[in-house]
C-alpha cells in the first residue's frame, strides 16, 4: 500500500481525486503546519487490486501456434 502526505489545502482542494486514489488502495498521511493531524486509508474490505504492467504481463503466454487467437475465438465463440 502506498502512502503519501499530502497538505490540508490539498485535500480541501483535490477531495475528488483522492477519493478516487484512495479506492484504488493509496492512504495519505494529512499534515497541518507541518504535524501530522490525521490518515486517510481504504476500508479493509473496499480495497480494490490495482493492477501493474507486471500483472498483465504475467497473464502473457507463449505459444508456437501462428493463429492462436483465432484457435481461441473459435473454441470460445464457436466461430
């Protein structure tokens, strides 16, 4: 989980956004005058996979099979 400090004026600011980050698994350390005054983070069971490059990359095989999409789409889709 990433977390970031973010100003009181960001937040007032950017509460959109963070709203959206924060869905996406990041929590923010809110600082006031520079002293922490409170964390944002997601609630445990709304937290949603954020997936990497390295994700999809690790879907990837590999075949010797030229036209595998087609082999696919046709066992799948019936085409």
């Amino acid at each position: 989980m990433q977390e970031h400090i973010i100003g009181i004026k960001q937040l007032q600011t950017g509460l959109k956004q963070l709203t959206l980050q924060v869905q996406a698994g990041s929590s923010f350390i809110v600082v006031k005058n520079s002293k922490p005054v409170f964390r944002i983070e997601p609630i445990e069971g709304q937290r949603t996979k954020r997936y990497t490059l390295a994700d999809l990359k690790s879907l990837q095989f590999r075949s010797g099979q030229k036209n595998l999409s087609k082999s696919i789409d046709r066992t799948v889709y019936g085409i």
